[in-house]
C-alpha cells in the first residue's frame, strides 16, 4: 500500500504541525477550525477499479469532527465520521472503498462543520496492513 502524507498533499485552510507525537513523516494537517477547511491528495491508480482507502487521523476532543471525502470531484462518503480519539496523541484509522480511475486520481477530506477536520496524519492507498503502532 502506498502512505500518502497529508504534510505532503494540498492544504486548504490547514497548517502543517507536528507537536503531537504519534504522526507519520514530518507531521500532520491541523485543519483551521473552519466548514470547508480541507486536504487534497493526488493518487496515482495503475488500472480502473476498487481500492480501500484509509485516513489516519486524531481528535483531541469530544465532539465529532465529521469530513466529506471526495473522488476526482464526487463525493463518496458525506459527513463522515471523525470522532474523537481520546487525545491529540492518540491516531486511529477509518477506511472506506472507492473506486479509483486508471492513472491520476483526486481524493480530498473536506470538514464539514465550524470546528474544521481532526488533525489528520496521512492517507493510505490499498490494503493498509493492520491497525498500525497504535497511540503515541
Ligand atoms: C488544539 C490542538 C491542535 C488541533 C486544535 C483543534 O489547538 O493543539 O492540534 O488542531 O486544537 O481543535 O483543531
């Protein structure tokens, strides 16, 4: 699977942060606490078809931080949930299918409410292989 930085996406209303441990690469998005604010990845496909994509991401608070996510432009899960993880630490996971166009995709997580996106730490094309390293 391929691990797609958010530090390394497209950022609309966000800044790259790292003061929370736990992160892969250089760091996370913290999205402005904004409706609209989000992440925009480019996601190369070798051929057409279904792939689970996977966001890794962390909510310090206790209120769900829900994000629409779109594919080249359509959305393909609206007001997802992002609730909270527990602490801004502690990363977790959700993943979805979609389905991919042979060569250069879009996919982008939009927030969907005035509290912005959670922090989120990178996108994860294909099969993501377990939980991960878990929080901290
Ligand atoms: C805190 C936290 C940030 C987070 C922000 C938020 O400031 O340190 O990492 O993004 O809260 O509520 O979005």
């Amino acid at each position: 699977a391929a691990v797609l930085e958010a530090e390394d996406a497209t950022v609309a209303r966000g800044a790259v942060e790292s003061n929370h441990r736990g992160y892969t690469g250089r760091g996370f998005v913290n999205y402005d606490n904004v409706t609209g604010s989000s992440v925009e990845w480019t996601v190369e496909a070798g051929a057409a078809g279904s792939v689970p994509l996977t966001l890794r991401f962390a909510n310090g608070t206790t209120t769900d931080r829900p994000m629409t996510l779109t594919v080249n432009g359509t959305p393909v899960a609206t007001g997802r949930s992002f609730p909270g993880t527990g602490a801004w630490t502690r990363w977790q996971t959700t993943t979805l299918d979609v389905n991919l166009q042979e060569g250069t995709n879009t996919v982008r997580a939009t927030a969907t409410t005035a509290n912005g996106g959670p922090n989120v730490d990178s996108l994860t094309v294909g099969d993501s292989g377990g939980p991960g390293p878990g929080p901290g």
